[in-house]
C-alpha cells in the first residue's frame, strides 16, 4: 500500500509504500513523552521505500526503552514527530497520524504494554464528547 502524508505545517511531504500488516501501537515511555499520551500508532517501511520531501530535523535518541539506538525525524517548523528508524535506515517507522486517513490504521500489535497506564483498558467506560468540550455526547462500543 502506497501512503502519503504531510507534517501539521506542511513544511515536510512523506511518501511510501508500507510493509503489509505492519501497524502497531507502541507504549514505551519515549512514544508517550512525544506523543503527548499513552502511546502512538505506527506503520512500517523498508527504508527504499520511504521518500521525504523537504527537510526534516532528526536527532539519535541513544537510550530508547529498547535500547537500541534510533533517529528521530520531526518537523523543525510545527514539531510534529514523522519516523523513526535504526541508524541504517533500513526499516522505518511512520507516525501514522501524519499521513492521509490515518484512521484506516488500526494496530494489530500493542507493544511495551508493561509501560502502558492502567486506565487505558477503562476508555470506552469514559464519557465521549463528538467535539470539543461542551458538545453533545457520542456512543463509542
């Protein structure tokens, strides 16, 4: 499956084609400080596979909760985090909110669920609002 995407600005184009049944969720503690939230989706490429257009900055996170060492690419602009891979380049992890219709994405894996917060299991029992605060309530099942 081909996909293309974009950082929140714009700044930065993202176009590849995804190994099947690659996406997943990962709760590592490193996923949640850049996210924001208990973890981020995410979908594989073989690294000849992956095209970027304009520039991204990336840093190399050497104590990833896996360990291994990874580069970082985000947007220098907005902030929005895009891939993260070995330092090879060989397999390339994209963040799936920043592409086209990422809802079409849903994890087939959870991974680092040992760093995963205890209410997660408890979402749908939450109130769910159809918009910002103030909106009318949805039914999520």
């Amino acid at each position: 499956m081909k996909v293309s995407g974009a950082c929140h600005c714009g700044k930065i184009q993202i176009e590849a084609v995804l190994i099947e049944g690659k996406v997943f969720a990962c709760h590592c503690t490193d996923c949640q400080t850049f996210a924001g939230g208990p973890f981020r989706v995410m979908v594989q490429s073989n690294g000849s596979d992956f095209e970027i257009v304009g520039e991204a900055s990336e840093y190399v996170k050497t104590s990833a909760e896996s360990g291994n060492p990874r580069i970082q690419g985000f947007c220098g602009t907005c902030g929005s985090s895009l891939y993260a891979c070995d330092l090879e380049r060989s397999l390339i992890n994209i963040r799936a909110a920043c592409l086209e219709d990422s809802s079409t994405f849903s994890p087939k894996i959870h991974m680092f669920g040992s760093s995963s917060p205890s209410w997660l299991d408890k979402m749908n029992e939450s109130d769910w609002l159809e918009k910002g605060l103030g909106s009318q309530k949805m039914l999520r099942e």
